[in-house]
C-alpha cells in the first residue's frame, strides 16, 4: 500500500449569483488538480452560488440554481476519479444549511452542514442560515430529483459525520469552525480523522493574514495531521475582498502557500503528504493518545477509493516558510485587484478620479498604477482571461497590454480641480504625479461654477457670504468651503460620462473616492463632495497607513513626485490663500491629529470603548504625555465630532474594507446616525473622574518639585541643572494634538519661583469662555499635599480678582526672564476658546503654584 497523497486546495474568484461563470470556475479547477496527480480537490466556502449573495439566500431560485450546478458538476467527465468537495447552500426540513456536499463518480458521499455560523464584522450568517446542532449525528436527506437521475439515489446522509476511504479518513469544517474556542478539528482528530478540510471564505484585513496561518498550524501542532484551507480571492460583488491565501499544513508545518492577491481566477496547489508522518506524530503525543482512547467516535462514510499515490517513489512536498506581506504591499495588491474586479464585471470603460495633489488621492492614483502594473504581468505570464477582459474594457480586440503608463493612460483618467483658492505647488505635484503614473490628465478651474450657485444665493436673499478671512461668520466660512467641495463632485460625475466620448470611445468611467477611513469617522468630509464616488479604494484605510504607502509607491515604482506629495502638509484648501501660502490644514481644522483619530477609532470600534471607558484607557496610556483634563478634553472633543457627523456614514461611498475600526455603517457598524452630541451623562462621568484624578496629579506634580533644591538657589547651579533653552510640551508626545494642552515653563512639576506677589486681594480675574467646571484652591505655601486646602468653588467657574495682579505678574515674569533665563511660550488654544485673559494665561505667566501672600494658588480646570 502506498503512503504518499497528493492533495489539491483551490481559490477561486466567485461572483455572487453568476451561477454559470462559477460553474466554469470550479470546472477549471477540478481539472488543474487532476493533472497535478491530486486524488482529492477542495473548494472554498458556498463556491457554487458565491459566499456574498445577502438576502438572496433567502430566495427558493437560489437553492434551485445551486442544484442546477451541482448536477453538471456532477455529470462532467472533469470531475470523474477525484474526491471533490464543493459548498453550497441546502434546505433540508425547510432549514437552510450552508453546507458542504463530497462526491465521487456521479455519488454524493455526504452533506455536511456548517455547526458554527459567523455572525459579527461583516458577518450575518445567523440571518440566513442555521447552525447544525445535532453533534455526531446523520439523518437522510432526500436529494432533488434531477440529482436522482444522476446518482441513482434516493436519500443520502446529511450531518456531522466524517468520510473513511481504503487508505484515511477525511473530516470537515467550514471557515469560522477553525475559529471558534471549541473546534471540530480537535475531536476530528481524537477520533482517528488525519485529513481536516476547511472551505472558507475570509476577508482582507490589513496585518490579519497572520491569524489564519497561526490558526491553522497551531491545529496540526496540537493534534496532529494534516490541514487543508480553501478560500476565496477577490471581489465577489461586495465591499470585502477575499484574499486567497490557501494552504497546507502537516503536524504544525506548512507545505503550501497560495498566493494572497492576485488578478488570476482560478488557482491550484497542490502538496503531497506522508500519512505515516501523522500517524508518528499523534503516537509520540502520549496525552493526545490517553484523550483519543476516551472521545466518542463520529458516524463514518464508507469510500470505496484511495487517496494514496500508486508511484512509491514520488517525494513528499518540503516544509515552507509562510511569506507575509507587509502592510504597504497589502495596500497596493488588494485595492488594486478589488478595483480589477469591479472595472471588468462592471462593463465600465476605466476609472476618473479627482486628483488634489494631496496624500489621499495620490495614493488612490498609486492603486490604479499598481492595478496596471499587475495587469500587465499577467499577460507577459499567459493569462488569457485578464488579455480579453483588458481588450473587451479598451474597445480594442488586437490590444495587447504591455507598458503600465500606456494602459494607465487608456483606462485612468485624472483630473486636478482647481479654484482661485487653490495653490500653484498642489497644481504642478498632480499633474506630475499624472505624468509618472501615465493617467489622461486634466486640469480645470471650478470659479465659475461656484461663482454661478453663489448668484443664485445672493439673488434671492441679497446676502453677500464671505470667508472668515475677509470678515465671515464661521457659518459662512464653511458654506463657501462646501459649495467648492459639491461642485467638484458635480464635475466629476460629468467628466466621467462623457470623456471617453470626447476621445473617441464608447462606455463611461468610475468616479473613485479618496476619503480615508479616519476622515470618514471623524466626519471631516463634506457631504455629497468628492468623497461621494461610485467605490472608493482607500475608504478603509488609515492615514497613518497611506503615507506609509506613499513611501513604499516611491520606491516601488518610481514615483518621484510622491516625494513632495509626501512632505506637504494635508490640506482642502478651501480657503483663501494668505500671501499665496496655505491658511489652512487638516489637522488644524479637525482639532486633533491623524495618529491620534486612529487610536480613537480602534478603541471606539475594536475596544467596544465608549466615551467613559475611552477616556479611562487612555489615562493609562497617555500618563506620560497628558494630564487627565487634556485627556478629558480629547475625548470629549472627537466624540462630539463623531456625534455630529455620524450621519455622513449613511451616504459613505462603497470602500474598499481594510481596516477593523471602519465606520462603514452598511454592514459593519451598526450604530444611530442622530446622536445627542452633548452626551450630558457620559461626558458627565467622565468630568467626575477627571476631577478626582487631577487632584492625585497635582500632587504628584508637588512631590516631584519638593525633590528640586529651594532654599537660596544659586543661579549658576540652578542654571546648570535645567536645560533653559527647551521649552517642554507638557503631555505633547509624537503625533499629539494641541488641543487642552498647556505649555509649562522649566518643565513639567518645575517649581523655580520663590518670588512673593503681593496683592490686595488674594483672588485673581481668571476667566475662560470654554472653561465650564473650573476651581481653585488656595493653600499654605508648606502644605505641598493640599491636606489642608481652602476651596473656593465658583457656580459659574469664574473668580474675581484685581487687574493689578495680573500686572504685577507678569512684571515678575520679566525678573524670572531676565534672571533665571527661561522663555515664556505665548500659545492659542483652538480647543479651549480664548485665555489670553485667563487662568490658562496666569499659570504661563506667573508660574504654576505661585505663592499668594503666604499661599498658593492651584487651579483644577474643568472641560468644555
């Protein structure tokens, strides 16, 4: 008897309800394992009618066609002598299973119904089937008579069972199955079962593919055996691609790599085992041995077939080393193959983007090169289906693709949408990026469009608006900036219906979206402007994450121009320019950084963190760059910001899904769009807290100044023990914001003032607009643990005082200046109002913990 087997595990880009084309899919790969010498082929999951049908499921034609295809797979002479198991949906007692069906030779072996459905992410599987729930049990399922006619059965069984042939035994699970905390794969292989088939469908995450590997060997690892994982590549009609990765894995070793992304539609690999390698393997594991003398065993299928090689002498597969993808080279593949899907089962023409000279959409237009380049390859490689289906897209039955640039400048169009408010540097970094990347590029001035919406304005209501830089209300000032924002949309939607007219060729284009997915969260998108496209490519995809890519599109392709894209600040440029330099960037009008708005969004999403729980997580990560006010602060302000702007998810372009944390509310994140935006409870709690945690700094901030040497300093020493010429961000770490933030002098805790200021009154004239929740606290000058504090608190968080103080502090200020040689920082706060004649302003100027005749004054502020 022979001990060798060779198996096949197959990925196949499936479009849900193209029943025909699957078929044909299938076919293909039935017949590119049989000529690899596999004697058994695995599918992905639900292959038949494709994993993303929806609510189609819920349809009887669905289950009819299914069937339709089942028979001629069964009928076709491609599928004779191989064990094949394919996955479709089946109604039995009328329940829908999804289900994986094994035949061989015109014989249906076994109908095994998934046990555990998923159902969270993108996931609703419980919405449309039902989870097997009788373990190691079979009924008789009684087959559709047009399968009758094939196999000349009448019932066959359907449940939890495995299949023993004349050589092992083959067991099933189906994708979430290798998930689950209580996986079948263990009793599978308690009972004896050495081959465990997976047919899957997964997503694409970015940095996920390593889940799967790490699940699939840590299986085999544990238990022995041999695992074969089958799964879907490509766009299938959905926002998720699905990204291949098929595999082969022998006593926690892998033996074979499908590719992860790529534009082929059928793909075949092969590895051929050792059986007697399991077989060892599971002996020498005494425990396994102890636990397999004691499970249950499953109900066996009878196969009269072997797997095993008649050809003694053919080798074993070698071990591998799983190759991954970095995150930049996952950006540029999946987007890029997503976006190869769409275009050809669209019947579209190519794609238009607007093209700012921004990050954004500069790395929108590095996907569509990137899609061209891969185009490309294949072709030089033999693949007949992408030639065609680039010859059928152009118009052109003789084209041949062989240079990206030349195909870039048939299929991509891109088009830099510029106003009087638009800068020279944006103009030349789009139109050389264009030129690099070979797109037909078009350069436009929107003025007298949004000159002729703004006359119709002013015509009814004989009002003027204004920028706020030519003395608008800020109401103003953001309708002038989202009348440019909707009419490059409008524009965009024209150019892209008529300029393949223009050039002389049918069909019109894609209108691609450049909105990242920590934008698109935070709402800092106009609705129905440019982000409103027909599919979006980076919608999923962090800012962080896009320059990075940018830096990996330089090196990869040459893309020199990214260099200065790289560089620029991000900006809309909706504003009026100030001496022909930008007035205005992202960061600065969102009030919070991109670094910042993606640790928000995977503690918001990934976390299950609302505000309260936000702001408590972050206390403890940020403990050595923010106080917890600044903290509260942050928190406060981008749930005020997702509140308001939720409603934007609901009209989000179709993206591509990359990220766990997307605020995609089509599917993945299920959440109101009408918020109360005060968040009056939550913030509430969160001022509570704040509170209390803010009198423990403050005392921290004391002990660490009770260790700096007080009593008649010598200037020269002091001098040499602080760096006077670096002024310290309290809590402004890498990627930090500035919002709440204070800038204090000498370092944070810092107390190198000893100078008295006299006063008439001990109270001060601290005022601050934003400041809701603001005390003081007046102690004695030796007390540095304010035990004994007087607190004077405020209803309305103000406290009165003499003008003449404030003179006279800052008088001391320019002696501290002068003689302790340690600069004041003067900074504004767009997150906190004005405080030039606050206590924000006092504590820079006259030094935190100044003493008032004897005693000090410490503030515990509040947030708005």
């Amino acid at each position: 008897m022979g001990r060798t087997a060779t198996l096949a595990t197959c990925t196949l880009n499936q479009w849900a309800m193209d029943f025909e084309g699957n078929m044909s899919r299938i076919l293909e790969s039935i017949q590119k394992a049989k000529e690899d010498g596999a004697k058994y082929r695995l599918g992905p999951e639900l292959e038949i009618c494709g994993y993303g049908c929806g609510d189609h499921f819920m349809e009887s034609d669905t289950f009819l066609h299914s069937w339709q295809v089942l028979a001629n797979l069964l009928s076709s002479p491609e599928s004779q002598d191989i064990l094949c198991d394919v996955g479709m949906p089946i109604m039995h007692k009328n329940i829908a299973y999804n289900c994986r069906i094994t035949f061989l030779n015109k014989k249906i072996l076994l109908i095994r119904p998934k046990i555990t459905l998923c159902n969270d992410g993108n996931y609703r599987e419980t919405r449309w089937f039902t989870g097997w729930s009788k373990r190691k049990m079979v009924e008789d399922f009684y087959l559709p008579r047009m399968i009758q006619d094939i196999t000349g059965q009448k019932t066959v069984p359907i449940g939890d069972a495995v299949i023993s042939t004349l050589d092992t035994c083959i067991g099933s699970e189906v994708c979430e199955e290798l998930w689950t905390s209580h996986s079948q794969h263990i009793d599978m292989s308690l009972d004896g079962v050495e081959i465990i088939t997976n047919g899957s469908g997964s997503h694409h995450e970015l940095r996920k593919s390593y889940i799967r590997v790490d699940l699939i060997k840590s299986a085999t690892m544990k238990c022995g055996g041999v695992y074969m994982f089958s799964n879907h590549i490509g766009c299938d009609g959905e926002r998720t691609y699905y990204d291949g990765g098929s595999a082969i894995a022998v006593n926690g070793q892998m033996v074979s790599q499908g590719p992860q992304f790529s534009v082929q539609e059928v793909i075949v690999n092969t590895a051929t085992i050792d059986l007697e390698d399991v077989r060892g393997y599971r002996n020498s594991l005494r425990s396994h041995s102890l636990r397999g003398s004691q499970s249950t065993s499953y109900p066996r299928i009878h196969c009269d077939f072997a797997l095993t090689n008649s050809d003694f002498f053919k080798p074993t597969t070698d071990i591998l080393e799983w190759q991954y993808c970095t995150a930049e080279e996952e950006i540029s593949n999946g987007p890029a193959c997503w976006l190869w899907d769409y275009l050809r089962r669209s019947g579209q023409g190519g794609f238009f983007l607007p093209l700012s000279g921004g990050i954004d959409s500069s790395s929108t237009a590095c996907i569509v090169a990137s899609m061209c380049h891969k185009i490309c390859d294949a072709v030089k490689h033999g693949d007949t289906k992408v030639l065609s289906d680039i010859r059928r897209i152009i118009g052109d039955r003789a084209y041949v693709p062989v240079d990206p640039r030349e195909l870039a400048n048939k299929v991509f169009t891109t088009c830099y949408m510029g106003s009087e408010n638009s800068s020279q540097e944006t103009r030349d970094r789009a139109a050389g990026l264009a030129k690099q990347i070979g797109s037909f590029h078009l350069t436009i001035c929107i003025d007298v469009a949004v000159a002729a919406f703004l006359s119709i304005f002013t015509a009814t209501l004989k009002l003027v608006p204004r920028f706020k830089a030519m003395g608008g209300s800020p109401r103003e000032n953001l309708a002038l900036q989202n009348v440019q924002a909707r009419v490059r949309m409008v524009l965009a939607y024209l150019f892209a219906q008529l300029v393949l007219w223009a050039r002389g060729r049918s069909g019109g284009l894609l209108v691609l979206g450049s909105a990242n997915v920590d934008e698109s969260l935070r709402g800092y998108m106009t609705k129905y402007d440019c982000s409103s496209a027909d599919i979006n490519p980076i919608g999923g995809i962090s800012k962080t994450d896009l320059r990075s890519f940018i830096r990996y599109c330089i090196n990869k392709f040459g893309f020199t121009m990214l260099e200065k894209i790289y560089e620029a600040p991000p900006t809309a440029e909706l504003e009026p320019l100030s001496n022909g330099q930008l007035a205005q960037t992202d960061e600065e009008d969102m009030g919070m950084t991109y670094e910042e708005l993606s640790i928000y969004g995977r503690l918001r999403k990934q976390n299950q963190c609302g505000p309260y729980s936000m702001f408590s997580k972050l206390v403890h990560t940020w403990a050595n760059r923010c106080s917890p006010e600044q903290i509260a602060q942050k928190v406060k302000h981008f749930f005020r910001c997702y509140a308001i702007n939720r409603h934007k998810m609901t009209t989000l372009t179709p993206s591509y899904h990359a990220e766990s944390y997307s605020p995609d509310d089509n599917r993945f994140d299920h959440r109101q769009f009408l918020y109360n935006a005060a968040w009056p409870w939550q913030f509430g709690c969160i001022d509570e807290q704040t509170r209390k945690l803010m009198i423990v700094f403050e005392e921290r901030k004391e002990q660490k100044a009770d260790r700096v040497p007080s009593e008649s300093p010598d200037v020269n020493s002091l001098n040499s023990k602080v760096n006077n010429n670096k002024v310290t961000k309290q809590g402004w770490g890498s990627g930090m914001s500035n919002i709440g933030v204070e800038v204090p002098i000498g370092g944070q805790g810092s107390s190198l003032v000893s100078t008295e200021v006299k006063a008439k009154d001990q109270k001060a004239l601290l005022h601050s607009e934003d400041s809701e929740n603001s005390y003081c606290e007046l102690e004695n000058v030796n007390n540095h643990h304010g035990n004994n504090a007087d607190t004077i608190p405020r209803k309305d968080m103000r406290i009165l005082c003499d003008k003449e103080i404030v003179e006279e502090c800052r008088s001391m200020t320019e002696v501290i200046r002068r003689d302790r040689d340690i600069g004041v920082v003067e900074r504004g706060d767009p997150g906190c109002g004005g405080l030039g004649n606050g206590i924000q302003s006092l504590k820079r100027e006259c030094q935190d913990e100044t003493p008032f005749d004897g005693k000090r004054l410490r503030l515990i502020q509040g947030v708005a």
